[in-house]
C-alpha cells in the first residue's frame, strides 16, 4: 500500500490509490454499465413495439421532465443530507424499480405506458442520486488531487457507455428487452454494498436540514449565474446536446437507412463512447499540463457538431461509426475540461446545488432532443433532423466564442474557488491516510490521528 505521506506523481491515476475513491468508483463502474444498458434497451423496446418516431421522441421527454421538476430539490437535500446514504437509497430505489420492469416484461407484459413511467421514476431518482455522487467526490481524495480524480471519473463515463450498449445489443438479439432490464438491475448490488460499508469519512453536506428552503435553492442557483465560466458552459451543454440528439435516433438509421439491426444498432451506440474512450484518456494523460482549456473547450464543441453532420449525411455503415466516434471523442475532450472547471470553481457548501442546476441542462439539452430529434423527424425526415442540429450547434459555439470572453480565456487554476468572500469554504482537512480509509471500508473504527 502506497505512503500517503510522501509526494505522490503528478498524475491522474494517483486518486486510485485512496482505497475509498478505488472502492466507490469501481461499483459506480459496474453501476453505469447497467444504466447505458437500460437506457438502450428501453429506446430498442420502445421502437419495436410501436415503429413511431414520435414515440421514440416521447421516451426523451419522459426522462427530462422529473428532471427539470425535481433536479433543484435534489441539490439542496445534497447539500444537507449523508450523502452516502442518500446514495444508499438512490440506488436500492433504482433496483426496485429496474428489477419491476424486468420481471414484467420477462412475463410478456409490453405495455408501452409502463415503459414511460419506468423511465420518469429513475430520471425522478437520478435527480436526487447525481447532486449526491459528484458532491460525495471531494470527500474521497485531498483537495490537491481533486482535478485529478475529477479527470479519472469521468474517464468512467465513456468505457461504461461503450460496454453498456454493447452488451445491450448482444442480449436484445439473442434475450430480448427484458433480460437487459434483468441485468441492469443487478448491476446496482456493487454500488448498494460498498456504500453500505463506507464507514469513518465525512461525506455530508455543510447546509443544515433546517435550511432547506427556497433561500438555500436561490444560493445556488445565484452563484452559478454569477459565474460566466459555470454559466456559459451549461447553457453550451445544453444547446449543443439539445441540437445535436443523434442518438435518439439510431434506431431508424439502424432499421431503415443502415440496414444493419439489432446488433448493428449496440455497435452504432458504442461508437460515439469509443471515441469518447480516447478522448477522455488523452485529456487525462495532459491533465493540467492542457494549456488554454477554454480554448480548447468551444473548438471540441464545434467538432462535435460538424461530426453530426457528417453522420446524419452518411449512408454507409463505417463511415457512420468514424464520424459517431468523432462525436464522442470531440465530447469527452469538452466533458473533462467543464467537470474538472466546474468541481474546482465550487465551494464544498455549494456542490450539490451546483451540480443540481448542471443536471438540468446537461441532462435536459439530450432527453429534450430526444424529443425534438423525433418530432421534427416525423415530420421532415431523420436525415433533416440530425444535419439541421448539428449546423445548429456549430452556430450557438460561434456565438459563444465571440460573446464570453470569461470562458474563451478560461485556465485551470486562474480562478479562486469562488468570487466572493461568503461563498469560499473553510480549507477542506486531507484525506485520511490510505491505511484509515480501508479499516473504514472493512467496517473497522479508524486509528485515531496523531495531531
């Protein structure tokens, strides 16, 4: 076991070493791979029982709307709450659920509304569960790996989304949906049990039970519009995943422009995460040493739409899988620099809110162009739809970049962690040495510190 009391390299990797962060982010792995599972299942399930595009739309809606109601709540409780044992019930709630429609489904029971109202309770979940996971982040790690373990989470995020459509596909083809659903559920046990016996750190939120109230929601919510970097980047995320919701309709390219089916489709839904794969490994190797983030930031965003482009034009199977991996790098090379900004601009107090009101738009801009994808699909054709967003989002970029010099500008470390005196924590204590986090983990009471 590595000495914690010795410099340790300047790398991202150097956050595994707390064995509470390892423990945490391997079952949070684990858990991501069954949510991407269900989510692709669910939009494959959908299409085959209906062939509506509307319907495929309607699935996006279901998911951003308890989102948009429930994400500020969420944040605020984050910031009040355990939030390990908010998480605790986050996920156990999700297996309830999960494991229910699995069971309903695997007994030939498809009623289309039942899928709907699935999907609204865990977008419901999700708006409590994420404030909770990405404010628990801190606690992990010392506060001078923080960038780090930021950078080695959401490297996550891509390698379960390859692995979870993957898997998706291959079960859809040869189990149908409601194995997909039986497997996402299990998925959740890992991240239940460690949760469970995560013992001897502080993982609560410094706001009181008593305030949470609508003052406590409008701190938040000012403190992100008083900072430009927060604000700009959220209203991109947005735009861009609002405009540029190609996902949403892989099934019709998969079924009726590609012809390449059920397995085809699991393969076209890996590929923007394959790419995403390498972009979020590149900018974990830089890490700080990436000059000019800002910068590099808006071109990625950019990419990202002329890539949609290029998909929504193809009609040929790799060179949709080439531009599909092009989104997907393009993304996670914007993903690490907004995650690690945006942890490293936000007072400890203020996390849970903080990642409240991103929820809302990162969250938002996709499933709200899920449905827009679909709707004017119907309408035009699936072709318009993702070419159309696409040009549209390399338009909203260009503006970005002339109007918000904040962000354009924007280095890592050039900022404080707040702009005004009230909103700056008092400094948070190191991580506990590596040997103290794993007798908390075993269930064992920590040693008590020599200071």
């Amino acid at each position: 076991m590595p000495d914690t009391n010795t410099a340790l390299p300047a790398s991202s990797w150097v956050a595994l070493r707390y064995p509470a962060f390892r423990q945490i982010y391997i079952s949070q792995f684990v858990l991501n791979i069954g949510a991407a599972m269900q989510l692709a299942a669910v939009n494959w399930h959908v299409w085959t029982l209906t062939k509506d595009e509307l319907a495929l739309g309607l699935v996006g809606l279901a998911r951003v709307l308890p989102i948009v109601v429930l994400a500020l709540l969420g944040g605020v409780i984050a910031d009040a709450s355990d939030r390990r044992r908010l998480l605790i019930r986050a996920n156990t709630t999700t297996l309830l659920f999960v494991g229910a429609l699995a069971l309903i489904t695997l007994a030939g029971g498809e009623a289309l509304g039942l899928l709907y109202v699935i999907t609204a309770l865990l977008a419901g979940i999700s708006a409590f569960e994420s404030p909770a996971r990405s404010a628990l982040l801190p606690k992990l790690v010392p506060p001078e790996h923080l960038a780090h373990a930021v950078r080695v989470n959401t490297l996550a995020w891509p390698v379960t989304a390859v692995l979870g459509p993957v898997c998706a596909g291959i079960v859809l083809s040869v189990a149908g949906p409601g194995a997909a659903y039986a497997l996402s559920a299990l998925a959740t046990l890992p991240a239940i049990l460690i949760l469970s016996r995560l013992r001897g750190l502080s993982t609560g939120g410094q706001l009181r039970r008593q305030d949470i109230n609508l003052g406590a929601l409008r701190e938040g919510l000012s403190f992100v519009w008083r900072m430009p970097q927060l604000r700009s980047t959220m209203l991109l995320d947005f735009f861009a995943t609002f405009f540029s919701s190609a996902l949403a309709l892989l099934p019709i390219y998969a079924t009726d422009i590609l012809h390449v089916g059920a397995t085809g489709y699991g393969v076209l839904s890996a590929a923007p995460s394959a790419g995403s794969i390498l972009g979020a490994l590149l900018m974990t190797q830089l890490g700080a040493r990436v000059r000019r983030q800002g910068r590099i930031m808006l071109i990625a965003v950019g990419a990202y739409g002329v890539a949609t482009v290029v998909f929504g034009l193809s009609q040929h199977f790799i060179l949709s899988l080439v531009a599909l991996a092009l989104v997907g790098f393009s993304d996670a090379v914007s993903m690490v620099i907004r995650a690690t900004m945006r942890q490293l601009l936000t007072p400890d107090r203020l996390r849970g809110r903080m990642i409240s009101v991103n929820m809302i738009f990162f969250q938002g801009g996709p499933q709200l162009g899920e449905f827009e994808a679909g709707a004017l699909a119907r309408v035009t054709s699936a072709v318009f739809s993702v070419v159309s967003g696409g040009v549209a989002t390399v338009i909203f970029v260009g503006l970005v970049w002339l109007t918000v010099p904040a962000l354009r500008n924007y280095r890592e470390g050039s900022l404080p962690p707040a702009d005004e005196p009230s909103a700056v924590p008092p400094a948070m204590p190191a991580a506990p040495p590596a040997e103290s986090i794993a007798e908390a983990i075993d269930g064992v009471e920590p040693r008590p510190s020599a200071v």
